[in-house]
C-alpha cells in the first residue's frame, strides 16, 4: 500500500515557493489568494480541507497586510473611509457566524454557488454581456443610508464564506465593488486587501481554536508570501486600471469553471478507480 503524502514529505522551498508566487501574483489584483492556496493544498500537499483552509487564511494576513499598505499610500483617491467602517466590521462578524455553523454546512452547493457568481462577474467585467448587475448596477446612486445596509448584509455573507471555504474572498469582494459600486479598480483592490487582512485574521483565530492550523506550513510560507506581496504590490502600480480589469476578468473565468467543473473530474476519477479495481480482480 502506497504511503499517503503529507507536508512533512515535502522540502521547504517548496512551500517557499509556493508562497512567493501565489502572493505576488495575488496580491497585484486585489486578492488573498486562498483559492489557490486551498486547492494546492488539497491536491498535492494532501491536506485535509479543514487544515488547508486554516493554512491558507494565516498565510493570506501577511500577503493582504503588504498589498494594503501599499496601496493606500501609492495610489491617489483611495476609497472614502466610510466604505472601510461599514464593510469591515460585518465581515468580522460573519467568520465568527460562520465558525459556529463551520460542521452543518455543505461545502459542495457554497462552491456552485461561489462559482456561478465567478462566472457572471467575469462575462460582466471583460463585458462579454452588458446586462445591470443583479438589478443593483446603480447602487451606489441611491441614499448611503440604503446603500450601508446592503453593502453590511454583503459583508456579512462573505465573512461567513471565508470561513467555510479558507479564502479571503477578494474573487468576490471586488467584482462587488467595481461592478455594483462603480469603483476603479485600483480603488476595489485597495478596500479588498485592506478588508481581507481583518477578515483572514478573524477567520485565522476561528480556525485556531478549532485546532485546524498547521503552525509548521505557515511558518514556511510566512517570508516568501511577504515578499512574493511586495513585488506583486509594485508590479500592480505600473499596470493601468483597465489591463488590471481585463487579467482580473480572465481569472475569475478560469477558477469559476475550475470549481464547476470539479464534480464532474472527480466523477470521473472515481469511476476509472473503480474500473480498474475490477479488473485487478478479475
């Protein structure tokens, strides 16, 4: 019987570099990278989901700390701070609902669900269809009073999805912001970051006290995700807003069809498992 992979089995250089490139590629478009983090995790480092998510919400403060910073201090017009007081905060609180629910939920229609809108935002972004945005495409017209409730309930929805799936939810947060709010998108990465660095470190502490962290991973990704951050961060600066658009617009294309397509692949897999395994009997 084969011995199945840990981390343990694995050289450091190859969380190293692991690290580094997720993050300078992350971090330049506004997101933590927890999707590629999760999913690496799983398929070749084998862990388990739970201590995969955990693994990538700690990696994603250092990465997220670093692109923020940079960002509100090298790009005129930041977002106002009221967007920043608002949104946070609710979604602080929605790791900690989703903590408590983290066992009931079932993963598999959050990452249909998630995929769907990573589809639509993407078709809406490269503008492969001119259509209003869920009916909200003028929000950021109407009164603030009605607008910081929606944009609170949204907050809410993605703290309790970072939870559950170990993402920071920058796919989310800034096709949110760019599409419904009309912000640019150096403004949507800005607010992105800014609210993943307080929404991973929530979602990090929920993950620790349940005993999911691996201290040893994170301690090898911890270096090479600040740095991969600070070059990504740079590199971001010299893009214009509207090739940032476009990359961004691709990729959430790509994951969107890597999550819809998961079930069918890992059917597959099984099936061909299960053909072999008969005819090894017979």
């Amino acid at each position: 019987m084969s011995r199945v992979k840990t981390s343990k089995n694995f050289p450091k250089t190859a969380f190293s570099m692991l690290g580094f490139f997720v993050a300078l590629f992350s971090s330049g478009i506004g997101i933590g990278g927890g999707t590629i983090f999760v999913s690496t995790f799983i398929s070749i480092f084998k862990f388990d989901f739970k201590r995969a998510a955990a693994t990538s919400l700690a990696t994603i403060i250092p990465i997220t700390l670093v692109g923020a910073v940079s960002h509100l201090f090298i790009f005129p017009n930041p977002p106002s701070g009221k967007y920043f007081l608002v949104f946070i905060p609710m979604c602080v609180i929605g790791t900690i609902i989703g903590s408590k629910f983290i066992h009931k939920w079932n993963n598999q229609w959050l990452k249909w669900i998630f995929a769907l809108f990573l589809l639509i935002a993407s078709l809406r972004i490269l503008k492969f269809v001119d259509f209003p945005f869920l009916m909200f495409s003028s929000l950021n017209e109407i009164s603030w009073a009605h607008e910081a409730l929606f944009i609170m309930a949204f907050g809410m929805v993605i703290g309790i999805i970072a939870t559950w799936l170990g993402i920071g939810c920058g796919l989310l947060i800034v096709p949110f912001f760019v599409i419904v709010m009309n912000f640019n998108m150096h403004q949507a990465i800005c607010l992105s970051l800014t609210t993943m660095f307080f929404l991973s470190s929530s979602a990090t502490l929920m993950h620790h006290k349940l005993a999911n962290l691996d201290f040893k991973t994170f301690k090898a990704l911890f270096l090479p995700s600040l740095a991969g951050a600070v070059t990504g961060s740079a590199i971001s600066g010299l893009l214009p807003g509207f090739y940032l658009k476009q990359v961004f617009g691709i990729i959430l294309m790509m994951i969107a069809f890597t999550y819809l397509l998961q079930p069918t692949l890992k059917a597959i897999k099984t099936h061909k498992e299960k053909r072999n395994a008969l005819y090894k009997e017979t």
